[in-house]
C-alpha cells in the first residue's frame, strides 16, 4: 500500500538453500513500491553452532574469492547497480548484495 510519500517494503526469503555455481546460498529479495531494489546472497556452506566474528571474517573472505572466481578482480559497478561483499559488524554476518538503482 502506498501514500503520501511512503514506501512500501517488502522482504522475502527464499525457502532453504539455493546453489548458485557450487555454493549454497540463503537468499533474501527486496523490493521497494514493488521494484526490485536488492539480493543478498548469505553463504549457508560451514555454518558454525558458535558465532565468532573471525569466522564471519573468514566467510566475507571467502566471498570475495568466489566474486573475484566469477567476476574478476576490482569494483563490481554497472549501469544497473552494484554487486559487494560486506561484512556487517553490527549485524554480525557477511553478505553479498547485487544492489539495483
């Protein structure tokens, strides 16, 4: 529902894991006024009972060599969005996220 100069949000994720070339992912969609606005891809491989920041660390490193794998090395800008390996040291988890404009 939308007014006056609201937006409305809307979150889903996929259930289980989805493979993207041999990894497994959980997957979350966001959308904004009904445009897709971004994908965050959480890496479900060597999930880990006890949350330890070096292990979230290790996961965003692993990401970035599994972007780099695919992409190549450098910025992943394009006319359409951007694609980054985060670490998010307030939620405590590593991510990647295709962002749309």
């Amino acid at each position: 529902m939308k007014y006056n100069g609201a937006s409305l949000e809307r979150i889903y994720t996929l259930k289980g894991t989805k493979s993207i070339s041999n990894k497994n992912f959980i997957v979350s969609i966001y959308f904004v006024n009904k445009y897709l606005k971004e994908i965050h891809l959480y890496n479900a491989e060597d999930n880990s009972e006890d949350w330890l920041e070096s292990n979230e660390l290790d996961r965003k490193r692993r990401q970035d060599e599994w972007l780099n794998s695919l992409l190549g090395k450098g910025s992943y800008k394009y006319p359409w969005g951007v694609i980054e390996s985060v670490f998010d040291p307030k939620g405590g988890f590593s991510s990647i996220i295709i962002r749309y404009k």
